[in-house]
C-alpha cells in the first residue's frame, strides 16, 4: 500500500518547487514472536518463556519503552536481565536523532542475541501507521504512535494464554492515555522496583526531574540557564561567545572556555567560582558572557581539591577567598567571564570511587571520578558498604540548580581499587579506547581458513619471493608491519624496498571490519597488554610479515647509488616471503660480527650504511633530534607485576629502520599528492609558537651562567637556543654541550620536546600548510603501519588507485569526509598516548610498591614557586619535591621566574633548572583512587627542608627476570 503526500515549497529564485513524499506500507512485517501462529516468521527473536519474577507483572510479558525510557535508563535496557524487549521504529528514529552514543548502545543491546530485543518497523505497518493530526505536536504524535503500536501487540498477540505486552513511560500523561486504552502500563522505576531479588538494578536508575527535585535542597545555588533561544540570539549578536569548557585538573574552582573563531583564531576566557563555572562539566559546549576588562583576573597559582569528607552542600567562600589574586601588570590577567548557558552536554559515564556517607543507613552518597576535571556526583545506592574500596562506574542524570553536585546513579562494579586488571580497564574507559571484543558482524568479514596465496593475486601481483626481505622489530613483536631488503644491481647501483604488510586488501571499504578499525583509529600499546585495532587473525597472522610464510605485501622500492641519492621510484602490490624475523639486537650482532657474510647480514649492513647517509642528510637540512625518557618494563611470568624498570636503549637498527620507513612515507605521501591534490590524507607537524621556547632559552642560558660559577673553565658565550627555524633549532642544540656535563645535552632535548606542537592528520584539499617541522619536510604521511594505525590503510587505498592497483569509492575522494576522518584518528592518537602514559604509571607504582624506599640521583627539569620537578634518568621517571607541607609551617621561598626561573630556599640554597640532586622515591598510596609517586630532597642538605638519609633495607632476592 503506498500513501504519498503532496506539497509545494518556493525557491530562493522565487519559483515554485512540488514535493512528494511516498511512504510504503505493508502487511508481511512480523511481529517477531515465537508465541505467535498468524505470522510466517521463519526466525522470530522474542522468546514464548518471556517470564521476569515482578511483585506487578507475575504473567510473562514482552516490554515497550518509549523514547525518554531508551534515551535515560539505557543501563536498565542493557542489563543481561532485561529481555525481550520491543523497540519500535519510531523510538529508534527518535533515539538516533537526539543521541549517538544511545543509538549505537541500543543498536547492540539489538544485535546481542542473549537479550532477545526485537525491532519493529511500526511506521511502515498497515495497521500501526498513523498520520499526524492538524495541531497535533511531533512529539504527542510519536507518543501516539507508540501506543497504536502497544495496542496492535496486545491484540495480534491476545490468543497467546496469558502472555502481556507492558508499556514502559515516565510520561504521566502518557501513561494515562495507554491506561484509558487498556493498556498495561507502568513508570520504569516502578516497574524496576517491582522485580524480585534484583535489587543492584534500583541502583542503574536514572534519576528523573521529580526525583532529583526530591533529593536535593530548596536553596538556589547557581543561576538559572539561560533557553537556547536566547543563547542563539545572544551568539548572534555578539554578546555571548560559545566554547569548549575545559576544567582545571588542580583547581576545582577555576576553568577556561576554549572559544573556535574565524579562520584559525581562538580564545580563552578564564572562570573562576562556583557561581560563574554554574554547573558546566569538563568538555560541556557553553555560552559565556565576559566581564568588563576591569574585572579581568589572571589564573590562580593555588591548588584546590573538593575533597571535603562530607556532602552537605555548604558555603565555597573560604575556598573562593584564595583564588582572590593581588593587583598584578596588565600583561598577566585574561578574558574573564561566566558560563550562561548549556549549548550541549558532553558527559559520559565517569570511573571512579564511593565516598560513603557519615550517617548510618544513608542511601545517598558522593561518588568521586578518578578524572579530577569531574566534580563529585551524588548518587543513591543501597549497596554502599559493598562498593567502598571498589572501582564503580557512574552516570551524570542532571544538575539541578539547588544542588551542590550533579545527580547520578550506579552503572556498574569494575572491581577493586589497585587490582591491576582492574586498573587497566579503568585507564582504558576514561581514555575512551574501544577495547571491546570484536563482534560477529566485524568477525564475519575475516577471510576462510585455511587462507594462502592464489592464482590470481600471483598474476596481478610483483612476485618478490626470491629476494632477501627480513624485518627488524622490538623484541616479542607479533604485529610485523614492515620488512626490507637490500641488494647490488648490475650496473653498480643499488635497489632498496620497504615491503609494508597490505592489510587493506583484507579490509574492504564500507564493511563492518573497516567501520571498526576506522573507529578504532590505531592500536593501544599498554605496559604488559595490547588493543588491536584490527582482529588478531589479520595482526597477528595473515598480515604479520613473518619469517619464511608468504605474505602479500606494498612495495616502495628505490634505485639508489652509494650516496643514498634516490634515481628511481616505484611502487607495487606484490608477494614477498621473509627470510628472518629480527630483533634490533639480533640485527646489530649481524651487522658487527666480521666473521658473517650471508645475504641477510649483506643486506643489513647495505641498509645501515645508507640509512646513516639519510639521516645525516636529514639533519643537515634541519631535523630536530629530541629526546624523551622512555621505560621498559620487565616482567614477572607468573604474577604478572613488573620486576624492573629501565629506560629503553636504542641501537644503530633502531635509526636504520626509522630512516627507510620515513623515506617511503615522503615518497609515499608525494605520489599521492601528485595524483589526488583535494583528498590526500596528509601529516604535519605545525612550528611551535616562539612562546613555547621561552622555558628552553632561560634553561641553556641560566645553565650556562651557573656552570661559570660553579666550574673553572671557560664557557662559550653564545650557548644559546635559536629558534627563529628547525635548521637553527637543531644547530643550536646540536652545540649545546658542556665539558663536564654530559647529560646536559640530553636534558635540554627533553625539554625541547616538551615545546613542540601535537603532529596532526588532514586533508590535503582542507589545508594549505603541509610542512612537518620535526622531519624538515615538505609533505609526509603514514604509509609503513597499516596493522596498528587506520591512517595507513586509507593512504594504502589511494596509492593503489593511484598505481591502478585497485579501484575508487566515493568517500575516498570526498575530503569533507576525509576530514572528518582526520579528526577522528587525531582524537584516538591522542587519547591512545595518555592512556599508554597512564599505563606506564600505573606500572611504575606496582613496581616501586614493595620496594620501600629508594635513594637515586636526580636532575631538576623545572623550578615552581613552591616545588621542583625531578627527572630521574635511571628509570624515566619524572616527580615533584615540594617545599611546603599543609600539616607543619614552610621554609621561606624566593622564586625568580626572570632569570632560570630560580627558588632560594631559606636564603640557603638557589636551585635552577637541570641542577644534580638526589631524592628518596616513594609510593604514596594514602589515597587509594590517586596514589602517586613521592619524592623528598636528600641533597643538598637544607635543614628543616631535606630529609635524612633512611636506613638501607635488606637486600631481598632478586626475582627471576623473564626476558
């Protein structure tokens, strides 16, 4: 049956345009129950034993939600409980417009096919279809709908014994409507309570208006949001700006809104107090309203936690007193302003604790996120006393203006606090890494095993099995992207390939595979454990360029002479067979051991030489070699736990690979831009703004004055860092050295590092800045790491149309697309580096958890006005010694940020950056949900500041090493 409606819509060029809009409706849409006899379901999803123990419903009995229930109690839904559930059409189309992460959520509570939920297409129904009435609003129109459908149930399904369908609403008015039409009805809350022996599911409510209004006090605390009405007009006008609204992590007072102007131009406004934060969370997208410039304030230096053991919502003003700042130079304040409305919130379930309440049988208690950016929420709970000590996850609801906190309720238990697995899947969720197992959808897209090399693939395909390929990888590594080889041609040159594992013609464009991998964006690398963004057949096995398996391959091959200078340049889909699968170790021993002369050492020994030509090509025209301290940890084979640490050494292997994968990303990212100039996926690495190297410049020069006083020998007078381009960056530190400092150099690479810019992905056709600043080069991309990073698989793609290797599709050359893309992948990169970060962390406090203390040697990376921040290069380890104690008095401070920066201590002792000390390490573990390293000062020796030296402990056995 088809239904059409007709109407006419004037153009801008004045014309007259006729609309029709067709809507089909049918009769063979099944209902989806196995109960039923009129269907001809072949497959039904909704079970004939649907029967949930309720004190209300004691007959069996299939669910409806409506929109809100979907939209607000979706951890309800997804509990391995609630089964049976009918999702209508037109929910789900409200679901998807009004929420993304809902809609995904609800989409795989759908496709788990353990919780039985069926989708039914109402809209499309002879019988369940309606019109919408004249004056009848979208909203009470799909209400209505919902319940022609709730009754269609009820009737088609009426001969089926005693088998009920219940409608599910926190809408009063329509809860009344289904009830007049004979419907069972309930509020979910009052359908949640009714279920016997589930009492942890009271706790996954979500707290509705009413409820929240009940829990919380009658005083105002905030100012009232503005409507988005008047937010847009205010936008529009010029008198409100609209931003990211970014907490301070030390400073629950204070925040700053990122506001996107025109172009590349931002700004940010600086908040301070509860009453001008009013209720926005971190990453919230607000209106601000600035102040008059004179009432600009400069960011406060004080450190504030909200960690007041009650929850009462008492007064902030002792708190709000010291963020109150002297009357300091113009130069120093900053856009001030107050949060006026909410444009979209950005919450998310939040990882943390349960503070539980003072007062004997309370229900309500604070829970507080492990991200300190996150205020504390309050939440209802009648499981408290088994929560203390756990790591549980919880949801925001809302912020009603006379609460001091959000409301929110009880998600789910991850486990103990400090248990490592624990741990992990709690740095995991806040770093939103999707880390779930991969579905059947995605599974179902992997080739039949057993797999090999066909007919086909050797005919369209360069076959490089005969030459001398091997790969040089960290040891342990099974994802084995790259491969290379090395040989002497007739005519004297030499043919050099980079074999890159093609992963992209296991993963076709569109599928479910790819949509993972690309949402996936890369591979997490954690201490000990690692997150594939592609399945382990494809990482591990197929794709792995393992020794002395045949493997299908993307050729970038070269003909170069002996001065590294490239003739000739081709690329090619081709079939290669290993022929050794190397550590960096095992690669350098081939490399210095005279007495070895095979082909595959022939070949090392060929790519060492012409990767040190490249790299001192590289440098000459300006690449910066920066430093950061980077940890390996060894690991116990049966507890898991780390029974080392120490920092990574790196060998000439190392640099020779990086230099020919580099080389075949220039080549690589060239070629693609030559043939697709709008749609290239591209990477660069902006120039850091001249501000970002003052630290750097006051370092060396502070340094180099201290040295003159300290040491009796000449210093030349133009150690300085000159940053006015990379070439004279990478010159300036490249001189930078002190005769009898060694590490200096090190440390001022360390410190460069830290001035630099994020490098960042995009569209070639969005963008006309390509220049990578840390490479000194023109254009660049990710071509060699296709099995770790999505990137690559898209620069695979237009290579291989660009060679005829394989064919188009259309969100390949949409660079809006691509763009977007883009941003996706940085924000995984992004979040994938903390997250290792974190990881490292983590593990370094298990190791030095049962080490008590630890006395090491030191170097000061930065002065603060009341702390010094420690590298401690033994282990890459960084931490802070404080100068003042909240429980007794502090030492007399004289900070100078003009000159060092500097801090006297007491008039005794000046410490500048990179000064030697030496710290006791320690772990922290006072605060079980933020335990950190501590470090206090041995030398030098200040009294009443440094502390005594502790006596050694005995010496435990040294555990077995599992290499």
């Amino acid at each position: 049956m088809l239904k059409s409606k007709t109407f006419v819509k004037k153009t801008r060029a004045g014309g007259v345009l006729k609309i029709v809009r067709e809507h089909y409706l049918r009769d063979d849409i099944w209902c989806g129950s196995e109960i039923c006899t009129e269907c001809k379901d072949g497959s039904p999803v909704l079970q004939q034993e649907a029967r949930i123990e309720s004190n209300i419903c004691t007959y069996p009995h299939y669910l409806i939600p409506d929109t809100n229930v979907v939209l607000h109690q979706i951890d309800i839904l997804e509990d391995p409980l609630i089964r049976n559930v009918i999702i209508l059409q037109t929910v789900l189309q409200e679901v998807r417009h009004r929420s993304a992460p809902v809609y995904k959520r609800i989409k795989d509570a759908i496709h788990d096919k353990e919780k039985h939920f069926y989708t039914f297409t109402n809209e499309h129904h002879r019988e369940t279809f309606i019109e919408r009435e004249q004056g009848e609003s979208a909203n009470d129109r799909n209400d209505r709908a919902i319940r022609v459908a709730a009754k269609w149930y009820t009737e088609h399904l009426s001969k089926a014994g005693e088998l009920r369908v219940v409608l599910l609403t926190n809408d009063r008015a329509n809860k009344e409507k289904a009830e007049q039409d004979g419907l069972v009805a309930y509020r979910c809350e009052e359908y949640i309570k009714s279920l016997i022996g589930n009492p942890e599911l009271v706790d996954r409510l979500a707290l509705t208006s009413d409820d929240q209004n009940e829990i919380t006090g009658s005083k105002l605390l905030f100012p009232e949001h503005l409507p988005l009405s008047r937010i847009q007009a205010g936008i529009k006008s010029g008198t409100l700006l609209q931003g990211t609204f970014r907490a301070n992590r030390d400073n629950y007072l204070e925040a700053t809104v990122f506001v996107h102007k025109e172009g590349d131009d931002s700004t940010e406004v600086l908040l301070q107090g509860l009453q001008n934060l009013n209720r926005a969370v971190h990453q919230d997208v607000v209106a601000v309203e600035l102040f008059p410039k004179d009432k600009w304030v400069a960011p406060s230096s004080v450190v504030l936690q909200d960690d007041r053991p009650n929850d009462e919502d008492t007064e902030e003003e002792e708190a709000e007193k010291k963020l109150e700042s002297p009357v300091l130079e113009n130069n120093t304040l900053k856009p001030t302003g107050r949060v006026v409305g909410i444009i979209k919130r950005s919450w998310r379930p939040y990882c943390g604790m349960l503070n539980q309440s003072q007062i004997k049988e309370a229900t309500r208690h604070l829970f507080t996120p492990a991200d300190r950016r996150i205020p504390r929420i309050r939440i209802e709970t009648r499981q408290a006393s088994s929560l203390v000590g756990q790591r549980i996850i919880v949801a925001i609801d809302g912020w009603p203006r006379n609460s001091r906190y959000p409301n929110g309720h009880f998600v789910r238990n991850l486990g103990g606090a400090g248990d490592k697995d624990t741990e992990t899947e709690v740095l995991l969720l806040e770093h939103d890494v999707p880390h779930q197992p991969f579905s059947q959808a995605v599974l179902s897209f992997l080739p039949k095993m057993p797999w090999g090399i066909t007919e086909e693939d050797v005919k369209v395909r360069a076959d490089l099995r005969h030459l001398c390929v091997c790969s040089v990888d960290p040891p342990g590594c099974t994802d084995i992207d790259d491969a290379l080889h090395c040989r002497e041609l007739e005519n004297g040159n030499l043919e050099v390939g980079v074999h890159i594992a093609d992963v992209s013609h296991f993963i076709r464009p569109g599928n479910a595979l790819d949509q993972e991998a690309a949402n996936r964006g890369t591979t997490v690398y954690l201490c000990g454990k690692r997150i594939d963004m592609v399945p382990e057949l494809l990482s591990s096995n197929l794709c792995s360029l393992r020794s002395n398996v045949e493997r299908l391959a993307f050729s970038c091959i070269w003909e170069m002479n002996h001065k590294a200078e490239i003739l000739n340049t081709r690329f090619t889909k081709s079939i290669i067979l290993s022929k050794a699968s190397l550590t960096y170790a095992e690669a350098q021993m081939r490399i210095d051991d005279a007495s070895m002369n095979d082909d595959i050492t022939k070949s090392l020994r060929g790519l060492n030489a012409l990767a040190k030509i490249l790299k001192a090509q590289r440098n000459a025209k300006g690449a910066l070699t920066l430093s950061s301290p980077e940890v390996r940890f060894h690991i116990d084979s049966e507890t898991h736990d780390p029974i080392d640490l120490q920092t990574k050494e790196l060998k000439d292997t190392n640099s020779m690979v990086e230099e020919f994968m580099l080389l075949a990303n220039i080549s690589v990212a060239q070629k693609i831009y030559d043939e697709f100039s709008e749609c290239a996926l591209l990477r660069k690495h902006p120039s850091p703004p001249p501000s970002n190297y003052d630290i750097l410049i006051k370092a060396a020069k502070s340094r180099a004055r201290t040295w003159i006083c300290f040491q009796l020998f000449f210093i030349p007078q133009d150690l300085e860092i000159r940053i006015d381009c990379a070439k004279a960056l990478a010159d300036s530190l490249n001189e930078a050295t002190l005769e009898d400092f060694p590490y200096f150099n090190t440390l001022l690479r360390i410190l460069a590092t830290r001035c630099m810019m994020q490098a960042v992905y995009f569209c070639s056709g969005m963008d006309s800045d390509f220049h990578h600043y840390g490479l000194a080069s023109p254009i660049y991309t990710h071509f060699t790491s296709p099995i770790r990073r999505y990137s690559d698989i898209i620069v695979h793609r237009l290579l291989a149309v660009a060679i005829n290797a394989d064919s188009t599709y259309p969100d390949l050359m949409d660079k809006h697309k691509q763009s977007a893309l883009c941003n996706n992948l940085n924000y995984r990169h992004k979040m994938a580096q903390y997250a290792q970060r974190a990881s490292v962390a983590f593990n370094t406090q298990l190791f030095f958890k049962n080490r008590g203390i630890l006395n090491e040697e030191g170097f000061i990376l930065f002065v603060r006005k009341n702390a010094i921040i420690i590298l401690i290069p033994k282990f890459g380890l960084e931490g802070t010694v404080f100068f003042e104690n909240k429980d007794k008095p502090g030492p007399r401070l004289n900070f100078d940020s003009e000159v060092g920066p500097t801090l006297t201590v007491e008039d005794k002792h000046t410490f500048h950056i990179f000064d030697k000390v030496k710290v006791t390490i320690s772990l922290d573990a006072s605060n079980i949900q933020h335990q950190k390293i501590r470090m206090a000062l041995l030398e030098p020796v200040i009294p009443g500041v440094s502390v005594s030296l502790p006596e050694p402990a005995p010496e435990a056995k040294k555990p077995k090493l599992d290499h």
